[in-house]
C-alpha cells in the first residue's frame, strides 16, 4: 500500500473536535479548491522553489476527532500565531508538531483553548526556544531518562509525546483517499 503521507519533514497542526469548515472559517485564505487527496496527489503544490513566498497549506477530513492542517511555512513566529489563533478562536486543543531527523530538529507547539500551554525548539542538540510545562512530557522525559541515562536519543521524546498527544497523522495512510481543502493564507 502507497504511503499518502509522513511524519517526517511535515509542519502540521493536529486540531481537535474541528470540522474543516469551522477550521477554514477561522483562517485568512486567499484561495481554497476542493480536492480528493490520495497518491497522486503533487506535492509541489506545498514544496516547489515558486512557492517559497506563499502560505500554502492542505487541511484534511477529520479523523477519529482530529483534523490534520499541513502548510509550508518555515517561520515559528508566524507558527505560533497560527496555534494560538485557530485554539483560541475555535475554543479548542492545537497541537503543532514538526521533526526533521536530517538536520536534528524538533519543535512542538501545544495550546488548549487559546491558552499556549508549551513551546520547544530544538535544533542539532540546542534548545532554540522552550516554554511552558507540560506533565506528559515530563513524564516522558523521566521514563527516557531512567532507560537511557544522560543519553537519551534526542528523537525518542518527540515520537513518544507525538503519539500520546494525539493520533499521528500518518492515520490518514489507513484511507486511500480523503476529502482535503488545498490552498493559501494571505
């Protein structure tokens, strides 16, 4: 069976008890066109050099409760807005996730009800930004510690909070289609 999406190399926002149109309300769009995603779909559409300057984005269906919001911006500053923004308007748990294991980044960000609760940045073993507490995650952190010692593999507390957080978005892989908006912000 064909992957339609991965973790890896993936800015998304998991966003729960949120249908698509509430979700697209909330946003600042420039355009927005109905598709069917599957895999064909052409991921230049996010990834291509033209693109570079433009805020595109792919929201899926809702799954189990948790709708997925894929975009193309680098940015964490205009990323953390988009969290605290789409939580705080929908009254509702935003949870923002990103890894890349070929440069050693992480970066999470959490809020619940337009409060962001927890931020972590980290790039190739230095922590660019951190906020915020969050007990999962300490919990997480202590369970790592006590199997590994002071060398914990930096990946393992990303993919152990990930999960427990809520669903992962490869969830969308168990489909082989689903019901996507693409798009721009302005």
């Amino acid at each position: 069976m064909t992957e339609l999406i991965n973790n890896l190399i993936n800015h998304h926002f998991c966003i729960r008890g949120k249908t698509k149109e509430e979700i697209l309300e909330c946003l600042n769009i420039e355009f927005q066109e109905q598709i069917i995603f599957d895999a064909d779909f052409d991921w230049e559409f996010l990834s291509a050099e033209n693109v570079e300057n433009k805020k595109r984005f792919i929201l899926f269906d809702s799954i189990n409760d948790w709708a997925y919001l894929r975009w193309n911006i680098w940015d964490f500053e205009v990323t953390k807005k988009l969290v605290s923004k789409i939580s705080k308007e929908l009254n509702t748990e935003v949870n923002y996730f990103f890894i890349d294991p070929w440069i050693f980044t992480l970066r999470w960000i959490i809020a619940k009800n337009g409060k962001v609760t927890r931020i972590y940045y980290e790039y190739q073993d230095v922590i660019i930004e951190q906020s915020g507490e969050l007990e999962l995650e300490k919990e997480i952190r202590k369970k790592i510690k006590k199997r590994d010692g002071e060398n914990e593999f930096w990946e393992d507390k990303y993919w152990d909070l990930y999960e427990k957080m809520n669903p992962p978005i490869t969830i969308l892989n168990e489909k082989t289609e689903v019901s996507a908006v693409i798009g721009e912000l302005k």
